[in-house]
C-alpha cells in the first residue's frame, strides 16, 4: 500500500554573528536540507545590527521556504539538533551566536507548545526577519494578523537598520 507523504511549507529564519557567518548560514542550509526538508526558496543575505542585546557584532540573516513532511513539533525539534550539530551554545539570550534557526510560520496553523510558538510572537516586531521574508513570500497572508508579509514589513516600527549584505 502507498501512503502519500502531506508536505507543508515552513518559512525559516536563520542567522549568526559568530565566526565566518555566511559559511555558517550556507551549513544551516545543507543541514536544513539533510534534517527537515527541501529548500524551495531562500532570500539574499541582510546584515543587522544585534537586536536586544545590541553589545555584539552584526548578524546575517537569511529567510528560507522549505517543502517538509514533519509537523511543526516534529521540525522545531530536528532544527533544535541541527543548531547543536553546528556548535550553538545556549548562555545568554539574545547573546552572540554561530547560527539561530527560527520557524516563522508553518503552513497557516498556529499553536503554542512549550518549545515552539507559531506564527514566531515576534516576527512583526523584527524587521531582520520580515524584510527578507518579504523578499521571498511578499503577499503570503499571516494567520493571525490577517496581513500580508508586505503589509506587516510597512507597519513594523523597528528602527534597527537592516540592508542586504554583498
């Protein structure tokens, strides 16, 4: 008997402000890929200056669409492994980082789990992550606020300069 396999798409933010940062992001993708599912779409680089803890170097940030079969849980859990796998340490928060892996939205559904809560509580306050999710799923629609990406990148108040990195 074949069972066919539910794909759902993931929109992932990653970043890092420790050692060779875009060599990290480019390992997050390869072990995003091997752990948690297909790449179908990833945006330029930005660079930002650290959000909360602002006494630390600039991150890199890339916004990433991946096709995955595992649910939300399951994925959080297989990113959590694959930041360890990169060396992520957990000391401080909003402390410096090899690489931060962050599920934004998964497909349109909204829970809040101890370890995950979607969509990401934050991300319409963050203009790190919304600018290149914008860049890559402009008129996708937010569960909860009913706006698009677009929309919420207008609205959002967040002064932290954030520009695309080359």
């Amino acid at each position: 008997m074949i069972f066919d396999v539910i794909m759902n798409k993931a929109y992932l933010l990653t970043g890092g402000n420790m050692g060779n940062r875009e060599r990290n992001l480019q390992n997050a993708i390869e072990h995003i890929h091997s752990y948690c599912g297909t790449i179908i779409k990833k945006s330029s680089l930005y660079e930002t200056a650290a959000w909360g803890n602002t006494n630390q170097a600039p991150f890199l940030n890339q916004a990433l669409i991946i096709k995955t079969e595992f649910t939300a849980r399951q994925l959080i859990n297989r990113i959590l492994k694959v930041e360890t796998l990169m060396g992520r340490v957990r000391k401080e928060k909003f402390g410096p980082r090899v690489i931060d892996i962050d599920i934004l939205l998964y497909a349109d559904e909204i829970h809040e789990y101890k370890s995950l809560t979607l969509p990401h509580p934050e991300m319409q306050n963050r203009k790190f992550a919304l600018l290149p999710l914008a860049e890559i799923a402009p008129k996708l629609k937010h569960p909860v606020l009913k706006k698009t990406i677009t929309t919420i990148l207008k609205e959002c108040k967040d002064e932290l300069a954030v520009k695309k990195y080359s």
